[in-house]
C-alpha cells in the first residue's frame, strides 16, 4: 500500500521527458525520493497508506483549528489595542472642551 500510495506521488509518463537519458534520469530520481519517502513513512510508525493519510487529515484539521483561533485572538488584540487608543483620547476630548 505503502509503495502504491509512492507510485501515485510521482508522473513517470513519457510525455513528461524529451529524450532517453531524461526519462531514464527522471525515473531513477523519482525511485530515489520514493523510497526517501517510503523510509520516512516506515520510520514514522505508518505501516500503511491509510495510516498515514488519516493522520494527515487529522493534522490538517488541527492546523486548521490552530489558524482560526489565532486570527480570532489577532482579532481580539486589535479590538482591544483600539478600547485602549480610545480610552486614552478620551480624557484629552475631555480637557479641551
């Protein structure tokens, strides 16, 4: 599962190389980032594809999550920053009155 989930990862189509040599290249570079990733997925704990792209899917959500709570708080930073701008004009409005 583990090398389908690879296989899907990388275009070998001949369209993709004008020549021999580049076909032969591309294939033998794509095999050796294949299994770079093959061997980080083993080393990872994932014993096969779904494994690993449930996981994903769940980092992606958390990351998602972690993205919505840090605007609302920017939000909230940048509502309070203008209390506080406006709070300090306020004793001066006052004063020149």
């Amino acid at each position: 599962m583990l090398i389908r989930l690879v296989n899907s990862l990388f275009d070998l189509s001949e369209d993709r190389f004008n020549s021999y040599g580049m076909h032969r290249w591309g294939t033998i570079e794509n095999l050796k980032q294949g299994f770079k990733t093959l061997n980080y997925l083993q080393e990872n704990g994932f014993k096969n594809a779904e494994e690993f792209l449930k996981k994903y899917s769940e980092l992606s959500a958390r990351k998602m999550q972690n993205h919505e709570q840090i605007n609302s708080i920017e939000k909230k930073m940048n509502h309070t920053a203008i209390q506080a701008e406006i709070s300090e004009d306020i004793p001066r409005v006052q004063a020149n009155k």
